[in-house]
C-alpha cells in the first residue's frame, strides 16, 4: 500500500485501488491542495529560468512568423504588381484587337470584291482553255482539209 502512496507523490496518477484503506484514499484527495511550505530558492530560480527561457521561445516564435507575413507581404505587393502589369498589357491588347476589327470591317467589302474578281478571273481562264482548245481543233481541221485538196 505504501508504493500507491510514492506512486502518487511522485506525480503518477493512480486510481483508488480497491485494496487501499480509507487512510490511504484520504492521502490521494490532498494532492492538488495548495501548501503552505516554504518553497526553496532553488526551485524559484529554476521556475523564473523556465518562464524567461519558455518566454524566449514564444518570442522566437513569434519573430519567426512575423518575418513570415512580411515575406508573404512583399510577395503580394509583387503580386499585385505583376497582374497590374498583366492587366495594362490586355488592355493594350483589347484596344488593339478592336482597331484591326474595325478596320478589317472597313476592309470587308473590298476583300468580297476580290473574292468576285478572283472567281471571275477562274472562269475567265476556264473560257480560255476552252477558247484554246476549240482553236486547235479548228486548226486541225482546216489543215487537215488543205491536205484533202479541192
């Protein structure tokens, strides 16, 4: 039973066994009360050295994450640079998309005059591959009748 007891000021956490006495359940319920006692100049020392270093670190840690954000700070800035560039250079793009549309507007009877004249110029060339070809036969023709003789 007394091992229970060292277990529990030791700082383990024991369940009431069933085989401990109501002396030894009474011990357990005065863990956690506040004492009176002097505390040691050493465990003093030891708790502020604890507070100062855990203090430190959470400052580090801070410092860290500070430096973090500003990072992510600057990258947004650049960011936001960029896309404003980006955006400068779509709207010079826009622009000039709809001055070519414009002008290809402006251009587009024209372009069908063309198109007219380049089917006209295609059956222009058909009649005379025909024209040709009919004058070489009558060529042939009239020769060959000269040949024939009156």
């Amino acid at each position: 039973m007394s091992s229970n007891k060292e277990s529990v000021e030791r700082g383990v956490k024991n369940e009431a066994v069933p085989s401990a006495g109501v002396q030894e359940r009474a011990d357990l319920s005065d863990i956690g009360q506040p004492t009176t006692e002097a505390v040691p100049p050493s465990v003093i020392e030891l708790c502020q050295e604890t507070f100062q270093k855990t203090a430190e670190y959470v400052q580090g840690e801070l410092e860290g994450t500070i430096e973090d954000y500003r990072l992510l700070e600057k990258m947004n800035k650049v960011t936001v640079g960029k896309y404003s560039e980006m955006k400068n250079i779509a709207t010079s793009i826009e622009s000039a998309l709809r001055d070519l549309n414009v002008k290809y507007r402006s251009l587009q009877p024209y372009l069908e005059q063309i198109d007219q004249i380049e089917d006209s110029v295609a059956s222009l060339e058909q009649a005379a591959y025909s024209l040709d070809h009919y004058s070489k036969r009558l060529e042939a023709k009239f020769k060959a009748l000269e040949k024939k003789g009156p």
